[in-house]
C-alpha cells in the first residue's frame, strides 16, 4: 500500500488512538466474531485503525474492531460488525467506523469503501488521498468551494479547464482532477469545483 507524499503527510498530522494489535491478534478477533477473514480488510485494520478524521466537527474514528475497553483482546469486548448484503457481489458489509455523524461507513471483502452504502473509493487509501486533497485545499488558505455536486452541460471538464488526472486520488468510483488554480472531483456523475480565490474567470465556472 502506497500513499503519495501528500496523503503521507495528513496522515502524520492526524490523531490516531494506537490500537497495539497484532496481526495475529486482529484475525482471531475476526475468528471470535464469526466474521469472515479477507486481506484488504486485515490490512486495513494494520495501516488505518484508530485514525480519527473529521466531518464537520463530528470525529469518526476507523477501525473495523470496536467495543467498550475492547483492549486488549482478552477482555472479550472486541467486537467486528458485518452484515450480509442482498447481492452476490459485494456479499457482506463491514462496520468500519465509530462516530455521531448521521452517515455509516463500511468496507466490503475487496476492502471497497461505503458511505451510506454508497460506494465511494476501491480502497481506504484512496478515500485518504481524498481527505488529503481537502486539507491541502484548505491548508493553502487560497481556495473557495465553488459549487459541489452538480450536474455539468459540458462532458470532459478536464479538457475545458486544462486539468492533468491525479491518478493516485482517482479510481472507478471517484476521478480528481487538478491544475494550479482549480481542483476538481468527479463521482457518480456530479462535479465538485474548488478554485483559487485569484482565479480571474470565476463566471464562466459558474456556467459550466
């Protein structure tokens, strides 16, 4: 698992609660659940669990192993939440978060990313190279959101606006485009607009 020197860096600056887990000791928490064992998920839990992000000022927490005092292992309140879909594929549904905000989130076996059941990213990876475009929008202080999620006229808005892919934020699910004065995400269709406050064509942006 590779992240760019930007997700690198948000992660750094991020709390994360250490959860002192062994990989061993994250499967048989699995096994004692009666949960299925899959890798991306195994995986996950070693490079994500305990980081806490923020929705608004809501915290969520990730880590697909919860429970009051859940650790260490031995006090039997470690507890992984998963559910069977209605689908053949994806077929189960992991719990991969702890938060008040009013959205769930989950994983399925492949270790694609929901929110609300919504896929979103093919890997958590790819959701942190998201959060870390954000902060570094906002970390910049020279950025305004534009509009999001919207419904375009136009088709290929990275040609209309001379933006390059950023490959490692970008996947079947969500594409992220950039250039040095705007950011774009695109994901099921509607377009989110973020550019610099410089920007001298914000009109025509607004007709897009």
């Amino acid at each position: 698992m590779t992240l760019s020197k930007r997700a690198s860096h948000f992660l750094e600056k991020s709390k994360r609660e250490h959860l002192s887990l062994t990989e061993k000791e994250i499967r048989q928490t699995f096994i004692d659940n009666g949960a299925p064992i899959f890798e991306p998920l195994i995986e996950f839990q070693q490079a994500f669990g305990g980081y806490i992000f923020y929705a608004v000022l809501a915290p969520i927490k990730f880590s697909l192993i919860k429970g009051a005092g859940g650790y260490p292992v031995y006090s039997n309140t470690a507890v992984v939440e998963f559910e069977e879909s209605e689908f053949s594929s994806p077929k189960y549904f992991f719990d991969c978060a702890t938060t008040n905000y009013q959205m769930q989130f989950f994983l399925d076996e492949q270790g694609v990313y929901y929110e609300d059941y919504e896929p979103i990213a093919s890997s958590f990876s790819k959701s942190v190279e998201h959060l870390a475009l954000w902060d570094e929008m906002w970390e910049q202080n020279n950025f305004e959101l534009i509009f999001r999620d919207r419904s375009l006229k136009i088709e290929n808005i990275e040609k209309e606006l001379n933006l390059n892919l950023i490959s490692e934020a970008s996947d079947q699910y969500t594409l992220w485009f950039q250039n040095e004065e705007i950011y774009v995400k695109q994901w099921k269709g509607l377009t989110t607009l973020v550019a610099s406050k410089t920007y001298s064509r914000k009109e025509k942006l607004l007709t897009l």
